[in-house]
C-alpha cells in the first residue's frame, strides 16, 4: 500500500474510534427523544465498534432500542450496507491469467 493511502485509512479509523461514544444504548436516546434516522446512520456505521464494546459493557447494544421506527431502520440498513460494501474499494481489482 502506499503511504498516503495508509494515512488515509489510519485517520479514518481514529475518527472511527474518537466518535464511537455516541454508540446506541449509551443513554443518549429516551422515549421523549428517540433516534430519528441519522441517528440510524451514524448506528449503521459504528455497529462493529458497538458489538466489541458491548462484549465488556451489557448496556451497549449494536440498535438503539429507543428510535423513530421505520426512518431509524431505514438509514441503519442504508449505513451498514454502505459500510460493508465499501470494502470492496480496497481490494486488488488484477485478474490473474494463468
């Protein structure tokens, strides 16, 4: 890899991490305000960090059980799919020929 390209994903997983203390179940979210669907993204997005921190911490869940219904699921689904998916731009796109 070359070097800007691994500043780049070294960035990107610090802000990861920085960020990941709005994780679901954290007590942000009550019944009076539920997690609207960029909530659901930004959820999406941090569930791996989530499910790790919820193996040592059993309120931390990788859903925010206090959300909007529909919109909340709707950007959760559109964040880890997005998410996963990406990783794909990562890989080696040479075809061996042999």
């Amino acid at each position: 890899m070359r070097r800007k390209t691994i500043w780049i994903v070294l960035l990107f997983v610090c802000t990861i991490i920085l960020l990941s203390g709005c994780v679901p179940g954290d007590g942000r979210n009550t019944v009076e305000d539920p997690a609207g669907f960029f909530w659901g993204i930004w959820h999406g997005w941090v569930a791996p960090i989530s499910l790790i921190i919820g193996f040592f911490n059993e309120e931390i869940r990788i859903y925010e059980t206090f959300n909007t219904g529909w919109w909340y699921d709707f950007g959760y689904y559109i964040a880890v799919i997005s998410g996963f998916g990406g990783i794909s731009l990562f890989r080696n796109k040479r075809v061996n020929k042999d």
